[in-house]
C-alpha cells in the first residue's frame, strides 16, 4: 500500500507538460507558434498570414482550424483561417479583407459554421460563414451609433464592441460594447442572427470582456468593466426566445471595498473548465513583482508584474469572493487562457515581450509560480496580447 501510494504521489507530481501554444503580437506582425515542454517554452515558427496586427484567436478544435484576427491598425483588417496540423503546424486557408478593427470572435451555430465578430473601432458586430474555412464569406456587418458620449467621453464617443461570447445553449451570442455601457444580445437563428434588446451595464462602467458559468441549472454571466475596473455579476435565465439578465453585483476587480491606481485597465475574464472561479486580469498597476523566469548576469532577481486576480464562485449563489491576487507574470496581462484541465495559464504580457505559464491547482483554485517564460513580439512595446493553448 505504502509503495503503491508512493507511485502514485510520483505520477502525479510529474505531470506531461508538453504542448502547444499560439500567441499574437502587434510589433512583429506575427502568430507565434510555442512548445511548451516542461520549463521550457519555445518558439517553433511564425505565421505572418494573419496580417500587420495579430490579435484575438479562435479554435475550432473539433475540425482542427484556427481563426486569427488582424486589427489592421497598419493596413488592412483581415480574417485568416489555418489548418492546424501535428504539434500544431499551420496552414493558411484563406484571408478574409474585413471592416477595420476586429478584436474579439466566437464560433456558434451547428457544426461551428459561422464566426461572430466585434469591431471595436467600427462600432460594429459582424457575422462571417466559415462553413468552408478556405472560402470565408462576411454574411452580416452592423454598425451602431452613440446619440452622445456616455460618462467616459475619450473612451465613450462611439460604441466600442469588444468581445463575442457564446452563450452555454449556444442559442445567444454575447457582446459587451466599452463605449455604449451595454451588453448588446443575440439570437442565433436557423439562417439569421437578430439582435435583442441590450442590456444596460452601469454608466461609465465600459464592459469589456466577459465568460458565463453554469452552476447545476443556474447560469451566471461575470463582466470586466474596463472603465470602473469593476466586476459584473449577474445571474441568467431563460424564455423560450430570449434570456433575462439579473445583476448581482457590481465590485472593484480587487474585490469589494478593493481599489487600484489610476490609470488602470482590467482586461480579461476566464471561467475556470469546472466553473467553480472567475481570474481576471489588470493592466497598468505593476505594483507587484515575482521571481525572474530567466535571469541572467546584470537582470533583476525579481521583475515588475500586474495582477491576476482569482474569485470562487459561490455555488448557486453566484456570487463571488476574492481568492487570490498573483502575479500575471509582467506587465500588461491584455489577454491569456487556461488548457482544458484547468491545470495551466497562459499569460501574454504586452509591455514585456513575454509569454508565460503559470501553474494552477485545480482543486483550490489557486495559481502558482510561472514555470515557463518565453520572449514573444521582439521589439518596443505592443508585445503579445493572446495566448491560447492548443488542444
Ligand atoms: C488595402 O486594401 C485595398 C483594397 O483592397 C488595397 O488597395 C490596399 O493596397 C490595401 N492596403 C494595404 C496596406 O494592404
Ligand atoms: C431570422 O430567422 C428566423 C428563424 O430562424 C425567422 O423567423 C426570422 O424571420 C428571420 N429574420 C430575418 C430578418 O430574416
Ligand atoms: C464600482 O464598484 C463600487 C463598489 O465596490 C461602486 O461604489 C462604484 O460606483 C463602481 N463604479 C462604477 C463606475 O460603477
Ligand atoms: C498597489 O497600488 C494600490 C493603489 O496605489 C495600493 O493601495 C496597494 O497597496 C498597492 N499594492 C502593492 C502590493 O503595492
Ligand atoms: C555570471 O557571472 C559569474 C561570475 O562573474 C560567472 O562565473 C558566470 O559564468 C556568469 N554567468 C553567465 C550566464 O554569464
């Protein structure tokens, strides 16, 4: 019993750690593909198929294709869809030439045959046929107007769509809009999508990103306001043709009571796979530090980090509470992903040139030390800002 015991704290305390990551960066126009392999984390090639700003990405990995898409700040915006292949490899499919400023997309409808897309420059919401991903098609561009600045005229003069979340029954697409104060709604239909009534988020909140959790048969949904750098909670119910937003709360990113300095900027949400916590990232803080991944002669023992913050969700409450504030791994977490375990997070640090990975148990929900550091996006600034497993 001892020695089986023994066997098995030894497997379990080596864990397989080789994988596959794609991350996006703006100053080297690039979609970096890394292998992750214990401690160490290495780039194995670059795409440069997904134009002059690689920023969100989505994979299909049932039909084994990866959308990117390109904010086009420095030409044209595209969408471009990869075959992916062993370890990864990519293959480019198609480019799609598409409005100026995609920044966030889900796949939805059956078989994932279409992407829903949000213009955050544009002010608009898109949908693209990715029935065929060598012959992408945009079916539907709407773009919105604001009758007025909201409470945040610099960041509030226009609507700023941000992100496009799949509701679970995957009959309702999600998109909080930064500059109009609203989580705008809507339907899938069998050939259409029509958009619902919005729902209004607090003014000057800026929703920006958010994910859904299901909890027995209660569903919540968790936005990050990047203006307030507050958290939304609300639970989520269901008609026959709509769904019903409720608000739960509304709390600093740090918690309730919590504050950050100015010049913040919360970005991005994940729900755990288990959806027992929220993590959360914020950007623009660095008032905390963690252990150099890679120091060398002459470098700081210790570097300049934001914060990921984790919350567990109470249960059918929904409601959350602050579990932990940990280093993101260096400055500007804009975006980062868990794998489907739940047992590793990937961080790209914007303002560093750097990809990390961090490592989570799954059980108390706590993240731990960075095991894996890479540099990605070489040069000044506007290093990575997503980084997604693949699997
Ligand atoms: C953008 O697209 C237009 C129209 O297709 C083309 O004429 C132009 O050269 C493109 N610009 C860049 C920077 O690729
Ligand atoms: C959208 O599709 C639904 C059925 O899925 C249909 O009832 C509705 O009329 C369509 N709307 C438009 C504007 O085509
Ligand atoms: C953020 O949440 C706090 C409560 O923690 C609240 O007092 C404040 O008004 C909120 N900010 C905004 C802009 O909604
Ligand atoms: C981070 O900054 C905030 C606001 O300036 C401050 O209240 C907090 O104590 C700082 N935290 C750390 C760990 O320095
Ligand atoms: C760091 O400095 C020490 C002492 O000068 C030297 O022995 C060592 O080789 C150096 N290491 C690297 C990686 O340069």
């Amino acid at each position: 019993m001892a020695s089986l015991r023994l066997f098995l704290s030894t497997a379990l305390a080596t864990p397989a750690l080789t994988q596959t990551l794609y991350a996006t960066s703006y100053n080297d126009h690039a979609l970096t593909t890394l292998q992750l392999d214990g401690s160490s984390l290495k780039t194995v090639s670059k795409s440069y198929d997904c134009g002059s700003e690689p920023t969100w990405l989505t994979l299909d990995s049932a039909n084994s294709v990866l959308y990117c898409l390109n904010e086009g700040w420095g030409g044209n915006s595209t969408i471009t869809s990869y075959q992916t292949g062993a370890a990864g490899a990519l293959t480019t499919l198609d480019i799609l030439p598409t409005l100026k400023s995609p920044v966030a997309s889900t796949l939805y409808g059956p078989k994932n045959a279409n992407l829903a897309v949000a213009y955050y420059d544009t002010s608009s919401f898109g949908t693209v046929s990715v029935n065929n991903p060598k012959d992408l098609a945009q079916t539907l561009l709407e773009t919105y107007t604001l009758a007025a600045p909201g409470p945040v005229p610099d960041r509030q003069d226009a609507p700023h769509l941000h992100d496009a979340i799949l509701d679970p029954t995957r009959k309702f697409i999600i998109v909080p809009d930064l500059g109009s104060d609203l989580l705008r709604i809507y339907r899938i239909g069998a050939t259409n999508v029509t958009q619902l009534p919005p729902v209004k988020a607090l003014p000057g909140s800026g929703p920006r990103h958010g994910a859904f959790a299901v909890v027995g048969r209660k569903t919540f949904f968790y936005n990050v306001n990047e203006l307030s750098n507050n958290i939304t909670g609300y639970s989520v119910s269901y008609t026959r043709n709509t769904l019903e937003f409720t608000r739960l709360f509304d709390f600093s990113t740090h918690g309730p009571g919590g504050s950050v300095p100015a010049g913040t900027k919360a970005a991005e949400i994940v729900v755990s796979p288990d959806n027992r916590f929220v993590i959360l990232s914020s950007r623009g803080e660095n008032n905390l530090t963690f252990p150099n991944p890679a120091p060398t002669n002459g470098t700081d023992a210790e570097l300049v980090s934001d914060p990921l913050v984790s919350f567990s969700i109470g249960g059918r409450t929904g409601q959350l509470t602050l579990l932990q504030i940990t280093a993101a791994g260096g400055r500007n977490p804009r975006g980062f992903s868990l794998n489907k375990a739940g047992t590793l997070l990937a961080s790209a640090l914007q303002d560093d040139n750097r990809v990390v990975v961090i490592e989570r148990d799954v059980k108390t929900g706590l993240l731990g030390k960075v095991v894996a550091s890479a540099t990605v996006g070489e040069g000044d600034g506007n290093g990575p800002n997503y980084a997604l497993f693949y699997e």
